[in-house]
C-alpha cells in the first residue's frame, strides 16, 4: 500500500538499494530502498523507505475475511435458531459445561469431541448416543452443533416429540410454514440431531405417521451425517421406529451407549 502513496513516489533512477531482509510476519523479502521524495512537503528528501512487505495486505484481507465469517456464523445461529427446538437450559449447552461424572460419560464427551473436530461434509458419519434419562446426551449433541456451527456450518436440533408437535402445526390455516417446508430444513441442514428417538407418542393412527416422518428424514439423510439421542436400547428402538427405520439409521453410524445417574433428579436421591 505504502509504495501506491502519492508521498513515497520515487523514480527508480534516484533509488539505490540500502539493504535486504525477511520481514517475520508475512515472511516476504524486503528491500530497503535510499529513495527520493518527489512530492509533498518532504519534496527532494531522501528517505530510506521499505518495499515488499505484505503485512498490511494480508491484515486487510484478514480483516475483509474476519467480517465475511462472522456475517456467515450469524447467518447459522439465525438458522439453528429458527429451525430447532430448544428449551432455555440448552442454549449454553456446550463442550466447557458438561461435566462427566464417570468413565461412560467421559468416553462419550471425548468421542463428540473428535466428530465435531474431525467433521467433514466429504466423508460423513452419523452419531448415536443411547443411555437412560439425564446423562447429558442432548447436551453433548448440541455441543457438536455449537462448534460446528461457529466453524460455518448450518446446523438444526429438533426434538422428535417437539418435532411431530411442529408439524401437526403446520396443518392449520395460519401456519407460518408448512409441512414441506420444515421438513426441508431438516433433510437440508448439513448436521442435524435428533434428539429423543423414540420418544414419540404411539398410538395407532398417530404412530404409524410418526413411523412414517420419521422414515421420511432418515432416508432423504442418507449421506448426510446426523446426529441421534434416544433413551432406548438397541432391541427397543429397533422395535420402535419399526425394522427399515432401524436399517437406515444404524448406516454409518458409530453408537455409544451412556451410563450414569439422572443428573435432574441427582439431589434428591
């Protein structure tokens, strides 16, 4: 930038090279250059006055990049915000504030760790975390959704009861969306967890459609890496979400069962 100034203007007959280094910070060559001044009010004075170095465009180009991500991270959590179902205890939920309170919980905290810092869209793979009520696994997927989603990502977390509930809603003449259009979202985002797989009411009419919903996300997710929380185990899910949602949902998919006690009901045992 400096040698663009009007002040620095120099014709290279009247410079003569002082001296060379590697400046630190952009590591680029720079020369040191005895230079005529032909304009301003230091007109004829000699300077020695440097030439090459590149901090100051990399700082701006840095600066330019800084805005650019942060304006891409407001857009997710605008995102994250609109399309997941969040209760006010989970919105700090992150990796710094869940405790493990045994092996279990920590061999689970440290395997949502390295899906989230190895995450990547090109070799995707989802994440189930079983275990009974209040260890922390809706805790620990939405961990993964706030580092992913302050890396770039876009990112939904939906409760399944809350979810159906969502879409029951969108059947009404004043819905602000409808079904399709949720069900968008979901099948878009590039990381979504679902959280309390099998937790859905079951009633005859209103299990099959929840069996059906359900069907309908895991498959359009194929290749596309989520994350599930159920407190059932593997025989009772499998039951649950019926045999073909079994089969889509175990795809590519490492489990991790959580043991422990009820972290909500701790002090009163």
């Amino acid at each position: 930038m400096q040698e663009l100034l009007f002040l620095f203007q120099t014709q290279n007959s009247d410079s003569s090279i002082v001296s060379r280094y590697t400046c630190d910070g952009c590591l680029e060559t720079v020369t040191i250059r005895r230079t005529k001044i032909i304009g301003g009010r230091d007109k004829g004075m000699e300077k020695d006055l440097p030439y090459g170095c590149k901090c100051e465009d990399l700082a701006i180009a840095a600066q330019i990049k800084g805005r650019r991500t942060r304006r891409i991270q407001l857009k997710q959590e605008e995102w994250f915000q609109h399309h997941s179902t969040l209760n006010e205890s989970q919105t700090t939920a992150t990796f710094d504030t869940y405790v493990p309170e045994n092996q279990s919980q920590q061999e689970a905290k440290l395997v949502a760790m390295d899906y989230a810092n190895n995450f990547t869209k090109d070799k995707p793979q989802n994440l189930l975390l079983s275990g009974s009520y209040g260890l922390g696994k809706s805790h620990l997927a939405l961990s993964v959704l706030h580092q992913l989603i302050s890396a770039g990502h876009s990112g939904i977390f939906v409760s399944v009861p809350a979810l159906l509930t969502k879409l029951k809603a969108t059947y009404k003449k004043d819905a602000d969306a409808s079904e399709d259009e949720v069900l968008e979202a979901l099948i878009q985002t590039e990381i979504l967890a679902l959280d309390d797989l099998g937790a859905e009411h079951r009633g005859s009419e209103g299990g099959s459609w929840a069996t059906s919903v359900i069907f309908q996300i895991i498959d359009m997710r194929i290749g596309k890496p989520t994350i599930y929380t159920t407190n059932l185990d593997g025989g009772s899910l499998r039951m649950r979400v019926g045999e073909r949602n079994f089969s889509r949902l175990m795809y590519n998919t490492k489990s991790l069962k959580v043991t422990g006690t009820d972290r909500r009901i701790r002090h009163l045992l």
